[in-house]
C-alpha cells in the first residue's frame, strides 16, 4: 500500500459517519383492508418525503404488535413508537375524551375530529393525554342501531326485549332506556355473537361493517345519530422528545387541526360508502331519525343528556362547555 493510500484510509476513518435516518414503528392495530389504513398510509408517505432521510416511519398493520385493547401499553413500552386507538376500549385511561361518545349533538365526523383536536390543544381533556403526543384525533359518525332479524319498525322502541351490543357509555344507557340489554362485547367478537345469536342487534357505525363483515349478519338498520366514539394517533411524549429537531419540525408539520379535520372528512366518506353498499344490498333495510326528530330529542332531554356527562365526566360542566363551543366553531 503507497502511503498516499495509507493517508486517504486514515482520513476515511476520521471522516463522520454519514446520518442515519431515524427510525419509528407506527402500529395501526387494524387488518390491512381496513379503509382508515389508507389515510395512514399516504400520511406516512407524506412524512417520510419531506423528512428526507432524516426520518422514517415504517407502518406496521395487523394486530401482531398491538390490537384494539392493548394498544396503550404497546405504545407506553415501547413496544411501537407510534400507535392508533379508540378511546372506547380503554376508557379507564382516556376518561374525558369519552365526551366525544356523547349523541345527537355531534353532526360529523369532520366536524367533530377538529373540535377533538381543538379541545386537546386547550387542555380540556386533563390528564387523559398525559406523557403522551397526540398526532390525530378522528371522532367516528354516530352509530346507528341495527338488528339480525327483527325488523326495526318502531324506531329506537324496536330495541325493547332485545340483546344489543353496546361499546359506548351513550349506547348502553339508550339500550337501557328503551327496554333492551345492553352487551359488552369487543368488536373482534362482535360477528360470532351476532351469528350465534347471543346478541340480536348492535349499535354501531357503518364504518365497523366492511372489516368485521358485520352486514352478513346484520340485516335491518336505523340510521339515528347514537353517539360516535374518539380515536387518536400518538406516541409518548418522551419518544418524541427523543427525536432531532429536524425530524420533530416535520412531525409536528404534518399534525395540525387540519390533519385532524383531513381525517375526519376521510372517515365520513368511508362511513357513508359502508351505508350505501347495504342500502343497495338485497335483504336490508333501512329506517331513519328524521332531523325534526333529532331536535325534538335535543330540545326535550338535550340539557339532561349534557347534565349526565358533565356529572360523569372528571372534567365536568367545563368539558361539556368545551365540547359545544368546539363542535360550533368547526362546523
């Protein structure tokens, strides 16, 4: 070796490693087919290219690193970087954000994703979001009410003597009070029960239906605004203080309100695509609250409905407050 060849060596080895880009596990906890996967999937694309290099964030689908029910440990263990979830199936953590589940009030999932977000930068769910960062909020459409065989002809009254799954506060006390019994069964499960006959009806979105082929069992719909239920994206505030400046200044560019709202318009087409493919499917059949009837309801037990979850709520009167002016200034 000439000693020009020794030189050049010595200075390779001197010279700074070239930057590795920085790297974060984003579990989506759905099946692949899931429609909201798309959304994360073109947000990622989005974020990598403009971080360029410096950061990537491989999405991770399926329920193998974190499901519907584990997500919030997965993520605060580090077991994934970034995580999606619903409020709903862990509401001894995310007490507050349950206010989102709350129904007739909210008229999309637009409007109420950016009220979500709104809320969250204003502090006004307390500690549900504490050590961690939220990227996302997407408050999913009002369920409706649907049934196996019996056919919904008396409105919400069609519940009476009946087994209805019910995974929201607001949809078991509407079960409750129209003389049916509410069930507490996981979505993943929801199929068998239904089929089986362990449960003869559901109050749920349609988004839930092409997924977890809730259509082949579920035949007659009433299309009422029920209550919707929160899901956000984050990661622990502790994984994103981790991170460099520049891989935080794209992060934080590409999780806005307006991200939020985004994803809100996304699930509202996804829900009434879902709606339309089983009202033009044979079999079903479909019945709806009018919106005199909506208002009627409001106008007649809206205050008590708002008295129940300000009295239920650790962020009480002001939480309930903070919704309304929200859900107002973002329709």
């Amino acid at each position: 070796m000439t000693i020009k060849e020794i030189a050049l060596l010595g200075l390779t080895a001197l010279a700074p490693l070239a930057a590795q880009a920085e790297t974060l596990t984003f579990a989506s906890t759905n099946a692949e087919p899931v429609p909201i996967n798309r959304f994360f999937e073109q947000w990622v694309e989005d974020v990598n290219a403009a971080a360029g290099g410096s950061l990537e964030i491989n999405l991770r689908h399926g329920p193998t690193l974190a499901n519907h029910t584990n997500y919030y440990d997965r993520v605060v263990d580090g077991v994934v970087d970034i995580v999606w979830g619903m409020s709903v199936f862990n509401p001894g953590k995310f007490t507050n954000s349950l206010v989102m589940t709350i129904p007739f009030f909210v008229e999309s999932s637009e409007q109420g994703s950016l009220a979500a977000c709104r809320m969250f930068e204003k502090g006004a769910f307390g500690a549900d979001y504490e050590g961690l960062k939220p990227l996302m909020f997407a408050n999913f459409p009002q369920s409706s009410f649907h049934t196996t065989e019996t056919p919904i002809d008396n409105g919400l009254r069609s519940m009476a003597g009946l087994n209805v799954i019910a995974t929201s506060p607001p949809a078991v006390e509407i079960t409750k009070g129209n003389d049916g019994t509410p069930l507490s069964v996981q979505i993943t499960e929801a199929y068998e029960a239904l089929q089986r006959g362990t449960a003869d009806g559901m109050v749920m979105s349609f988004t839930a239906f092409p997924a977890f082929k809730l259509g082949d069992v579920l035949k007659h719909h009433y299309v009422a605004p029920l209550g919707g239920a929160l899901g956000a994206v984050f990661m622990t505030e502790e994984s994103y203080e981790a991170l460099s400046d520049e891989a935080k200044a794209v992060i934080d560019a590409h999780t806005t309100c307006d991200t939020s709202r985004e994803l809100g318009v996304f699930v509202d087409n996804w829900n009434a695509g879902a709606m339309n493919k089983y009202k033009n499917s044979e079999g079903h059949t479909f019945s709806e609250m009018s919106p005199e009837e909506v208002q009627g309801i409001i106008g007649y037990v809206g205050d008590e409905i708002l008295g129940s979850f300000a009295e239920n709520m650790p962020g009480g009167q002001p939480l309930v407050d903070a919704l309304l002016q929200e859900l107002e200034a973002a329709k």
